[in-house]
C-alpha cells in the first residue's frame, strides 16, 4: 500500500477519518448532507472491477459496514452509495445519508448549490457518534 496517492481532488474535498482494512474512511467537506468517502488504497484502481477478487469482497464489505454505520447514526430515510467516478477517476465509494427535504431531495446531491463547511462542534460529535457505530 505504500504506494498508494490520493488524488489531490479527493484530498482537497475531503478528510481522513479512519483507515479501514482496504479503504481510507473520509468524510467529504460539506456539511449538507452526512457524506462520508471510501477509497480503496490500491494503485491505479478506477473500477471495482479492477480490484483483485478479495480486495472487491472486503470493500464490499466495508461499504456495507459504513452505509449501516451511517443510517444508524443519522436515523436517515436513505443511504445512497455510488461509485461514480467520471471527474475523479480513482476508485473512490460515495456513501451519502439522505432525508425527505434535505436540499436538493430527491434529486442527485452532485453539482448541487455550494458545499457548506462544518461547525467543529457538529462535526466532532458526528465523528464520535459514527466511530460508536462503526465499532458496534
């Protein structure tokens, strides 16, 4: 892994909350909806289906863990996860907490209005909730 370079959009966009067993844990800078990033800390990667078979298992599972994480700290109507990637074409997961009426719903959150950042205190006991979660 010692190899592996974030792409510098992802870095500015987002930061580092955990690494996982595959993927670094990120939480994207916008404080709108509950957004949280997956990259799988492999060179070169650009399509799930470029990772070795058990590199897809364990980010398979890792997404799930997070997206489950995720809803139970948010208590969200919907988890969407998408692996999108057509700007940014490093290997990267969106696992996003949606909620009737939070902006743009039901429409798509890329592209939308301007990022807001995060108050530190709403962050800080954001991450705290989701460390509990991931860790139960």
């Amino acid at each position: 892994m010692s190899d592996f370079v974030l792409d510098d959009r992802l870095t500015r966009d987002s930061e580092l909350i955990m690494p996982l067993g595959l993927c670094q844990l990120r939480l994207l800078k916008d404080s709108r909806w509950p957004w949280l990033m997956l990259v799988p800390q492999r060179k070169g990667m650009s399509e799930i289906f470029d990772l070795a078979p058990l590199d897809q298992a364990l980010l398979t599972f890792e997404t799930n863990t997070v997206a489950a994480a995720l809803k139970k700290t948010t208590g969200a109507t919907k988890i969407n996860v998408a692996a999108i990637g057509n700007i940014v074409r490093q290997l990267h997961v969106h696992v996003v907490a949606r909620f009737e009426g939070d902006p743009n719903w039901p429409g798509p959150i890329w592209g939308f209005g301007q990022a807001e950042a995060y108050d530190a205190a709403r962050k800080r006991d954001f991450l705290n909730a989701l460390a509990e979660n991931l860790s139960s």
